[in-house]
C-alpha cells in the first residue's frame, strides 16, 4: 500500500516519526517486547522510502547502531511515557494532549479508562498521512475518543485545542515525546508557558530533552552517522542548534514539581549503558505535575 500526501513523513523532522514507528515496529516482534504497536508496522510500509528497512529482528545485525541501539531507546522512552500517561488515567485524569503526535498510536493501543480524550496535535501534512493509513485498516478503533489538531508548534496552537474541547478547568497530562529536541528555545519555552494556562491542578507533563550540547566525540556516534548515510535522516542537523533553555525551572516557578531522569535510570537490556561518548549521555526525560493551590483557611468572625 502506498499512501498518498506522504512528504510531510518522507523528510525532515517528519522522517524521524517513521523511524520511530519501525523502531517500535521491530519491539513489537521481540520476544520480550518493552510495548506493543500493532499499528506502527502500517505507517511504515505506506512510506515508499522505507521498503528496504529490516522488518523483523532476525534481519538486525548484533550492535547495529539503529535498528538495535537506536529502536532500543525509542522502546525503552515508550515504555516509560506509557506508564507515565496510564499513571495519570489511573489518578483520574481524562484529558491527554499529545504535542507533535506524529505517528503515535496511543489513542488506539493503550488501555484507556473510559470517558479518557486524546488529542493529537502535528501539522497537517502528518496527521493527513496518519488518518490515510488508520482509514484503510478495517479493525482501527481508538480506545479512547480521538480528536486530532492540525496546528504548528512554533506558532500559537492553544486556541485550536480549546475549539477542539479541552477543558482547562480539568486535570490534563500533556506528553512532548521526541519534540522539544527540533525546537528553537523560545518555542520550547511558549509551548510549556502555553500549557501552563491550560492545566488545572493536578495536571502532568513529560517531556524530552538534551540536558547540553554534545561534544564532537559524540556527534560522531555510529547511532547518529549510521541514521545519517543509511537512512538519510542526519538527526544532528535536525536538532535545533540553540542553547536549550531552563524549562523545568520556568515550570517549577509556576507551581509544577519535576523530576528529571536519564534513560539510564530505567536499566533494560535493550538499552545497555556505552561509555565514553554515548549518544544518549545527555537525554534527560523529565516528568512534571501540577501542585494544587495552597489551602486557604477560613476566618471565623
């Protein structure tokens, strides 16, 4: 099957969702699998420039830079955020936004509670791509109600997310999963200050970042030159340049607690720990909520 409108997937930051779905693509057909996309192998095979990636494990070589090390750490963060989301349903919260969605299946694959809403926010071109390839798989039903908001990130978006019916009286968990690293700085900091007026307490946000910027040992990293001359997707150029900005401080200052973790702290054998010049040295996945506001006694009179 060949999908029609797929430049918005074919290059640039959009390539980069294909990558992602077939590194969960693969997990999916391990024996001991970190999660299960039963979706992510349709989005690739409707993108022509995807026919000669490996479509099962047994095709991967041993320590292959991408389709191990690589899709490794994409199982391993959709693990982690998918905790973090059902986590967050199974607090009670019922509004979930995810920001530059891009092939994300989680409306469709995760065990929502019911009355669960998710919004997929990504430019049109991606989500016209996305909802092609759902559109021809017959068993395709979200599990939660599904709203997508074709929107551009970098510019103002709120207001078409509030159209679409989030609730910002309502507890929200927001996801940036693989986003803020193509960003400028002051585009990260809107999105989050954004978000911010749109939460009510107790809402969540997770999100991915570099903590620095990468040596040149590490810019020449076999995941990053590997991705580069075999899938031309050269991931370095696609990062923005710019010195990232103190997000979770200008979140804490607002009234969310954070916590900060490298993919490291969640020990997996799919992801082992390379040293010196990893690529992933510097990837912190950072987890917020929303505190409630102080409690206010009453005054007897």
């Amino acid at each position: 099957m060949t999908a029609v409108g797929t430049p918005g997937v074919e290059a640039g930051v959009g390539r980069t969702a294909l990558l992602v779905a077939h590194a969960r693509a693969l997990e999916a057909r391990r024996p001991d699998p970190l999660a299960v996309d039963p979706y992510a192998e349709h989005f690739v095979r409707a993108a022509p420039g995807c026919a000669d990636w490996p479509r099962d494990p047994a095709q991967v070589a041993p320590g292959d830079p991408v389709w191990e090390r690589l899709a490794g750490y994409f199982a391993l963060r959709t693990r982690v955020l998918d905790t973090h989301l059902l986590d967050a349903a199974r607090a009670g919260t019922r509004q979930v936004v995810l920001l530059g969605a891009g092939l994300d299946s989680r409306a469709h694959r995760l065990p929502w509670p019911p009355g669960t809403t998710v919004w997929e926010l990504d430019r049109p071109d991606v989500l016209a791509f996305k909802q092609h390839v759902l559109d021809s798989l017959p068993a395709a039903a979200p599990r939660a109600e599904r709203r997508t908001v074709a929107v551009d990130l970098t510019t103002h978006w709120s207001g078409a997310l509030c159209r679409s019916g989030l609730d910002p009286d309502r507890p929200t968990a927001w996801l940036a999963e693989g986003l803020f690293l193509y960003l400028p700085a002051e585009a990260e900091l809107r999105v989050a200050t954004a978000l911010d007026l749109l939460s009510a307490p107790g809402s969540t946000f997770a999100y991915e970042i570099k903590s620095a910027p990468e040596s040149a040992a590490v810019r020449t990293h076999p995941v990053y030159t590997t991705a580069r001359d075999r899938l031309g997707i050269d991931l370095l150029a696609l990062f923005s340049p710019d010195p990232r900005p103190r997000t979770a401080d200008r979140l804490t200052s607002l009234g969310w607690h954070t916590t900060t973790r490298s993919p490291f702290d969640h020990p997996t054998p799919r992801l082992p720990r390379e040293i010196p010049h990893d690529a992933f040295d510097a990837n912190r996945w950072i987890t917020c909520r929303k505190a409630s506001p102080p409690h206010r006694r009453g005054t007897s009179g």
